[in-house]
C-alpha cells in the first residue's frame, strides 16, 4: 500500500500530496496542495487534482486540473518504497510518507454542564445492510474511515452562571459564542473546528453549522443534547449520525438534495440526492423506505463523490475559515417552472405593494392543495434550505437567498394540506443573509422560492414583485442608511443579540429610535430591540463559563406594545410579537394584562378578516398561551 499523505519541499515551495490508489475505499485519484514558504511563514499557493492518473509500475502520472494557470498541466509521481519524487508544475519534489491519512483537523469540543457528549456506537447493534462490517464507530472513527484524521483535543465543559434557565439556546446566542470563542485563533484559514454540545435549541432541533456570515465560515456546529439524548442503540446511532453530519457541513459538504447548488454544480445522486446512503442525508427523507429504509440500507460512510471533495477537494474550498459554504453569492439561474409538474400543489410568495429603502423585506410562502388533498412535510421556511429562494435584482443579476443561520431538521411532521387545512403559511425575513443585504438600493425586484415536497417533487412559485421605493425625505435618506449597514442585517437577522460583535449596529438601531421615533421604519428597530429585551441571553466567555442575561419584561413591553400598534408588519410576524409581548407581560406578574394581550391579539386578526381556518387556530394559539404563561408563574 503507498496511499496517504506525502509532504516534500523544492526550495520555497512545499508540497502537501495526497496519493489515493489503493487501501480502503480508493477514488482512483492524486491530488496535492502548494505552499510557498518565507522565513517563518507559510502561505497557500494552490491546488491541483489528477482524476484518472495511469498508474505504470512505480510511475503515477496524467493531467491535472489546477486552481491556477500554469503551462505545465501533466503530473507524474514516482514512488518507492514510500518515498520518491513528484513533478508538479514544473518543479521537482522528493517527498516521503508522512501519515495514512489525508488531511488532518483539530476538533475542539465543550459541553454545557449536563450535556452528555457522545461516546461510540457500535453498528452491529441494530439490523443493517449486509456486508457491511460491525464496528466500533466513535465521531473520530468515522472520519478516519473516510481518510480524515480528526484530533480531538482536551474537552471542556462549560459551568453556568445563574440558575432558573431552561438554557435552550437561540441563533444569537450561539452566534455570540462562536464570535468570542474563536477570537483567539485569528482571522485566516486552517484545519480546525469547533464543536459545542448544548442543551437544545429554541426551534428544537437536533443539530446546527451555525458559522455561515462573516469572512471566515464554517468553523463552528453545535448538537443539541436534549433531541438527541439517550442510551439505547437507536439514539446512540442518531446521535453519532448528528455529529458527523453537523461536522461534514463545516468541511463543506451539502445536503445530499443541495449539490446542485454547490460551487461549481455537482449531479445529483438518486431520486434528486433523497436516495443517496451518506451521512449528509435527511433519515426521514430518505427514498425508498424512509428512515426505516435508510438504516436497513445505511453502511455509515460518505458517499463516493463526498469522498472525492473530502480526501481531494481543492484547500479553500475545504480548509475552514476558507472559503464561503456552498454557493457564494455567485448568479444563479431563476427557478423555472417544471416542464410537468403532477404534485398536486402549489406554491406563492407574496410581499406588500411596496417597501421603503432600508425596511427589512419580509415575505410569506404559501403552500397548498390544487385537487386531491396531500400530505407533506411542514418545512416551508428557507432557514431549513428544503425552500430555496431567487432574487433577480433590479440590474437583472440573479442570486439565491442564503439564510443567515441554516438549521439541520432530523424530523419532518407531516402537513395534510386538505378542506379543513386548505394551506400552510410561513413568513421569511430575506432582506439578509450570508452575503449580506440583498435589497440595497432603490427598483423592482422578482422573488421566486421552490419548495422541495416530500416526495422530491421540487414546487417553484411564480414570480413575486418586490418593489423598493426612493427615499424622498432627508430622514428617509438618514434612516435608510441606518438601517442598512452589516451588522444591522445580522441584527434582524438574529431578532436582536447582545453580542459586542454587533455593538455599532445596536447603536443605529438606537439612534434611529431616540432620533426618528416618528418614522416609520422605527418600529423594526423596536421590533428587535424588544424581542431581544424580552428574553434572556447567553453569553459563552473567553474562560468558557456561561453567563446569563436574565430577561429585561419592561423594556421588552415598552418597545413591543409600539411595534403591536403599527400597521406596517406582516401578520405572522405580528403574532410572534403579540405572544411575546403577553410573556412579558405574564414575567411582570400581570397575568391579567398576559391574557388581555392575546385576547386583543384575536380580536386584531378578526378585524383583519383573516380566513375561518386560519382565525380557529389563532384562537386556539391564544388559549395555549394563556395556560403556559399561567402554569409558567404559578
């Protein structure tokens, strides 16, 4: 066996080789990195890939693909026992074997007191596919299958400071953490992630790349003990799936139903990537059979292509802090409409007649029946990345709505969309994103979304106008301006955070409140002023303790009965405020204004004239409100 990774030098140039033609799970493939070395300093130059080299004795050569022009494109390698010399570029390395594996990363985990961190899971325990071997499978061990050497590094574990917190966690929160855990490694490219294994999540999910908005992305996940909790052979499966699964996003990976939108695009694998046995697959969506299916068929390993990217994929488009997760903000083609389309449903985005320069550009996705009735998954929000969205801007460029935070979801209720549930709605801020604002100057706009169904049917909307009108006052100008900068964009993003991080754009958000109360774009500044106030916030310090900001009702109750009075924010998010704000409410000790608050809440959408079947489950929101927020201060 010669396969691994060899390292050489040639002057100020180094070599980083990956040989892959023989041992486990071979791709038939050489592929190596350039550094060019100064002093004490190393930087990247470049990377290249052979797909098919003939291999002839001890000669390994053929044609390269690099990520830089050079007139020289053919490679060849001589290897001897594990030493040899390589040709690259025109330049001449001897190299020698350096290690098995190909690539090699740092993984630094800390717990939350009381989350239990994963150990092992051995996969013989449950039924699987035949032929595949039972072993003891750590997080580790199922990357070193895959040629990825994972050193984990001392695990911490994170006491908290104060008591009475269910410590669910929130996008900001973890944000914050991440902000301020990885301050210390500075702003650059390199093999290393972290790994935070909280309690839960606000919106209950298993797991979370969380890292995905500033320059250097992909260097954080988290998993969320409580979903995945458990000592069973069932859950020590799942978690060990949430794990590497969390983990593959921070290498780059996309969901096995997303690789088409990767950069540059890559195919496919069955049935729309829902068939593919890979660790970056939805269990529950896997096609046929399910999750019952995907274990009974699952050899727990990556895929071929996932391979080829892990072991051979060029440095940044690996590397972490490299470059951006999936797409960039690279044009894309709009979403078209299927040439036939039997899923019996259909899709709209819809917006108001118009928006003012700076005001978040807030949509709502409808999805429902045409025909027979039809059951599908609930997930029509874009943060779950099952609803893509397309934004042709006003110069005719077209890009894809990257949410700020994606969110991993391992369980997918069914929706029955029938006459007594004719429709699902979900309201989607995409005003910003992982490349920023995406609305930033004056025209018409065209929205699409598509939405992936159940059964892989992708529904694409029609086009939806969204039409950003001129300032026409000073203070339009000024509050425009206030509005739009980066961290603002995070802010509404996050609904509000206490990260220092995002320090300048709560002090415009500020501004635009004490000095244009009046203007109507205030009222989304007080939108995320109060959200923020209202709850608590964990901050995950330098010394990795967890404090928390207990929540601040009076202030969350002064900003959020203004936004509860305007008649400028969409109705979903206007019930999102109005539940809040009886929490708040009912955390001041009144929780006779808590249930006057919902009862209002009813009454505003009767006399919005809301249809039956939305208004009957408003009603019965309210009521569970009312008796959580009762049994919470009781």
């Amino acid at each position: 066996m010669i396969s691994g990774l060899y390292e050489g030098q040639d002057g100020d140039s180094r070599l980083a080789l990956r040989v892959d033609v023989d041992g486990a799970r071979p791709t038939g493939r050489i592929s190596g990195d350039l550094f060019t070395v100064a002093g004490a300093t190393t930087s990247y130059a470049g990377s290249f890939l052979v797909d098919a080299p003939a291999i002839d004795g001890t000669l390994i050569h053929g044609r390269g693909r690099f990520s830089f022009d050079t007139s020289v494109r053919d490679v060849s390698i001589t290897i001897n026992d594990r030493t040899g010399t390589a040709s690259v570029a025109g330049r001449t390395y001897q190299v020698s074997f350096a290690s098995p594996y190909f690539r090699s990363v740092l993984l630094e985990q800390d717990s939350v007191v009381g989350a239990v961190p994963f150990v092992s899971y051995r996969t013989g325990t449950l039924p699987g596919p035949s032929g595949s071997p039972a072993r003891e499978l750590t997080v580790g061990a199922a990357y070193a299958e895959a040629g990825i050497e994972l050193r984990v590094s001392e695990p911490g574990v994170i006491p908290v400071d104060g008591s009475g917190s269910d410590l669910a966690w929130d996008d900001a929160e973890l944000h914050h953490a991440m902000t301020r855990h990885f301050s210390a490694f500075g702003d650059a490219p390199a093999w290393r992630v972290w790994l935070l294994v909280a309690s839960k999540h606000v919106g209950g999910y298993r797991g979370i790349m969380f890292d995905y908005n500033d320059a250097r992305q992909r260097q954080g996940a988290a998993v969320f003990h409580d979903a995945i909790q458990g000592t069973s052979p069932q859950s020590q499966r799942a978690q060990l799936r949430t794990y590497v699964h969390e983990l593959g996003h921070a290498f780059n990976l996309l969901h096995s139903w997303q690789k088409n939108l990767a950069r540059p695009p890559q195919p496919l694998g069955p049935d729309g990537g829902f068939g593919d046995l890979s660790w970056m697959n939805y269990v529950q969506n896997y096609r046929p059979g399910g999750e019952a299916g995907y274990w009974a068929a699952f050899p727990f390993q990556f895929t071929e292509p996932e391979l080829v990217h892990l072991r051979h994929g060029f440095y940044r488009d690996v590397a972490m802090g490299a470059n951006a997760f999936g797409t960039g903000a690279a044009e894309i083609d709009p979403f078209e409409q299927p040439v036939e389309d039997r899923s019996g449903l259909r899709l709209e985005v819809r917006a108001k007649e118009s928006f003012e320069l700076g005001e978040p550009v807030v949509v709502e996705l409808k999805l429902s029946y045409a025909g027979e009735p039809r059951t599908t998954h609930g997930h029509l929000h874009p943060d779950t990345e099952f609803t893509q969205v397309s934004i042709t801007q006003p110069g005719g460029r077209t890009v894809l709505y990257r949410p700020m935070m994606r969110h991993c979801v391992d369980t997918s209720p069914e929706i029955r969309l029938d006459p007594g549930n004719p429709a699902m709605y979900r309201s989607a801020y995409i005003g910003h994103g992982r490349d920023g604002h995406y609305f930033q100057q004056p025209g018409d706009y065209h929205v699409r979304a598509q939405y992936i169904a159940a059964d892989g049917s992708r529904i694409v909307s029609p086009a939806c106008l969204v039409r950003v009108r001129f300032p026409v006052t000073r203070d339009d100008h000024q509050v425009a301006e206030l509005m739009l900068g980066e961290e603002q964009g995070k802010l509404f993003s996050l609904l509000g955070s206490d990260s220092p991080e995002l320090r300048s754009g709560n002090l415009a958000l500020d501004e635009v409140i004490s000095r244009y109360g009046g203007h109507p774009l205030a009222v989304y500044a007080r939108l995320v002023k109060g959200l923020n106030a209202e709850r608590e916030f964990k901050e995950l310090t330098p010394g990795n303790e967890l404090r928390i900001r207990p929540p601040d009702p009076k202030q969350g109750i002064e900003h959020l009965t203004h936004v509860a009075r305007a008649a400028t924010i969409d109705n979903i998010t206007l019930n999102l405020v109005m539940r809040r704000l009886a929490r708040a409410e009912a955390r001041q000790g009144d929780l006779a204004r808590a249930n006057a608050v919902m009862d209002r809440m009813v009454a505003t959408f009767e006399a919005k004239g809301v249809n039956a079947v939305v208004l009957g489950q408003i009603r019965r929101q309210a009521e569970l409100t009312k008796a959580a927020l009762g049994a919470e201060i009781s």
